[in-house]
C-alpha cells in the first residue's frame, strides 16, 4: 500500500500479537486512529501501551497480525515508514554531550534534509519549544522540562504525519506539563495524527478525542471518554438547596417517589449538598420536578459522569499510578 491509498484512519491495527518468551505482551490487538485526531492508549503498568508503539514504529517485529501507519506496512516497508513517523519515548533520548541545535541538526541530516535545510528547520524548532536562548548549551545542563521539549522538538524535525507520545510528561511539573499539552495540541491542529500512551487521566481527557484501553496485551474497552464514562455507570445530579439545613427533607422526598436509583440518595452535609443517581433524562426531570413542586429552593443544580479515573479503575480492576488525576466531568447551572 502506498501514502496515496490511505483512507480516513491514519494507523489500522489487527490482530497484533508479540511474545517475549512466554509471555503475551501484545494479544490480538485491534484499533484504529483517525487522521488529525488524539487517540489515548490506557493501561496499567505491563499492559503492552510501550510495546505497542514500539511495534508500530518499526523497532519491534510483530509475531502475528498486521498494522499499517500513514499508508505503510509497518513489516513490509519500514524503511518508507519510518520518514513519516516521529516518536517520544518515556524519558528523553536526547544526546546530552551536544547542544540543543547540534541534537536537532543532526537528527535532521539523518533524516536526509540538505545542510541548509536541517538548519532552518532546527532553528524553528527551537524557537517554536523556546529553547532558542538555550540553543549552544550541551543538554546536559537543560533542566527535566527542557530535555523534554528538546526531545518533542527532535521528533518533529521530519515534520511527521503521525507522532507516538509514550508517557510524554512523566515526571514533569505541572506548568511544563501544561505547555507540553499546548504543543501537541497544536501539532494536531495542524493536522497530525497522534497516538498517545498515558497514565494520567487528566492528559487523556486534555488531549484524547478517543480511548482504548488495554490490559494483559489485549483492547478491553474503546471509544469517546464520555462513551466510556456511560458504561461505568450513569449521571450523578448534585442539588445545592438555598437552606442546606432542608437537605434530610429532601433526601426523604426523593425516597418516598419510588424511582430507581434515587433510594440511594446521599447527603453531604460539608458540601450542603445531594447527590443522586440518574439512570435516565426522564428520572432527572422527575427528580427536578418534585423538587420544585414540594417548594425546596435550589440554589445550583448540575450533573456530572463519573471520572475518568474511575472509569479506569471500574474496567481495569487497577487504580492509575499517575500522580496527577482528573477532576469530574461536570455540568452545572446556577438555578
């Protein structure tokens, strides 16, 4: 298959499976990425989220199944492959006795750009991830977020059609974190496709217009995040009342309607606040509507999906080991 036959998905994988001795690391995995778009790939630790970008970069040889990227075989046609792919590993690879443009120069020479060109195009770089100023400097003396950035700025020298970030901010503070999350958002705006393996569950919501999770080698869930917070569970509708001192009132009124899921309405009284299930838009309206008719005054009312993090936790049987984890989804609205 040739880059002009491709269709709307930028990476097709089936079937992929790869030993290491006996043990299974990849499993008859299955996934697709659409061109332009943030897939995120979850999974505990061991799960086969390294192994399988290292498949697909052409530095492991898949034992069964097949995946193409940009149009290429990722078995028969590294070579063509590997010109259109950039990849950020875990912790920066980076040489650390050159400089900040030396490392992109020549990153940029084995890629085949001429003198001139690799060094207009590390000089971008550079400006591009503010690390002009740093430029002469060996990456030894770079901090953490510096080498990170270096190591984004590398991978995209070949101006790549699709980037594999393998845990791109481990380790970093939250403000490089953030500006990390700007560049790779706008490398997709500008129609790259990225494939992106994380632990952090705030990341994969920041960054990912879809989810695959996998465990043990094997895809046990995908699809959009609200998609997979819906099967976790549903709604959640947090009422505010404008006398939180009514709250045992109106828990009891709920309870006395003889709707699903609203027995189990929770007070919390640090909060001032209720919570109660919601199954369906017809139980919300009803809970909303007996609220209003038996004259409690609501001061915010609002709904939210479980997180992200719970999600993971509720499909994986296994918390995320990622420090930094989401916030609630939410929706709320002043009454």
């Amino acid at each position: 298959m040739t880059r002009s036959q491709t269709d709307a998905n930028a990476i097709e994988v089936r079937g992929l499976v790869k030993h290491f001795g006996e043990t299974k690391a990849l499993d008859g995995v299955d996934l697709d990425v659409r061109e332009g778009t943030v897939l995120g790939v979850l999974g505990p630790n061991g799960a086969g989220k390294t192994t399988l970008v290292r498949c697909l970069s052409t530095l492991l040889v898949p034992d069964a199944g097949t995946a193409t990227v940009a149009g290429y075989d990722v078995v028969r046609q590294p070579r063509q492959l590997r010109r259109t792919i950039g990849l950020t590993g875990q912790y920066a690879s980076v040489d650390e006795k050159l400089s900040g443009f030396e490392n992109l120069y020549m990153i940029g020479r084995l890629l085949d750009l001429s003198r001139a060109d690799a060094r207009r195009r590390a000089d971008e770089m550079l400006e591009r991830f503010s690390l002009t100023e740093a430029a002469k400097r060996p990456a030894m003396n770079y901090s953490g977020g510096m080498r990170r950035r270096l190591d984004l700025a590398a991978s995209m020298i070949g101006r790549p059609a699709v980037l594999y970030l393998d845990e791109p901010t481990t380790g970093l503070d939250p403000r490089t974190r953030n500006e990390v999350w700007d560049e790779v958002k706008l490398m997709v705006s500008e129609g790259v496709t990225v494939l992106l393996t994380t632990q952090y569950m705030e990341e994969a919501e920041q960054l990912a217009s879809e989810l695959t999770v996998v465990d043990r080698g094997k895809v046990i869930a995908q699809g959009e995040v609200d998609e997979l917070k819906a099967k976790v569970g549903g709604r959640t509708l947090k009422v505010r009342p404008v006398d939180p001192a009514r709250l045992p009132e109106m828990a009891a009124a709920l309870r006395e309607t003889g709707l699903d899921g609203v027995a189990g309405a929770t007070v919390v009284p640090d909060e001032g606040a209720l919570y109660v299930p919601i199954l369906t838009d017809q139980q919300l309206t009803a809970v909303v509507t007996l609220l209003g008719s038996r004259g409690f005054g609501i001061a915010h009312i609002g709904t939210h999906l479980p997180s992200l993090d719970e999600v993971f936790l509720a499909i994986t049987g296994q918390k995320t080991t990622g420090s930094e984890l989401s916030d609630t989804t939410s929706e709320e609205v002043a009454a």
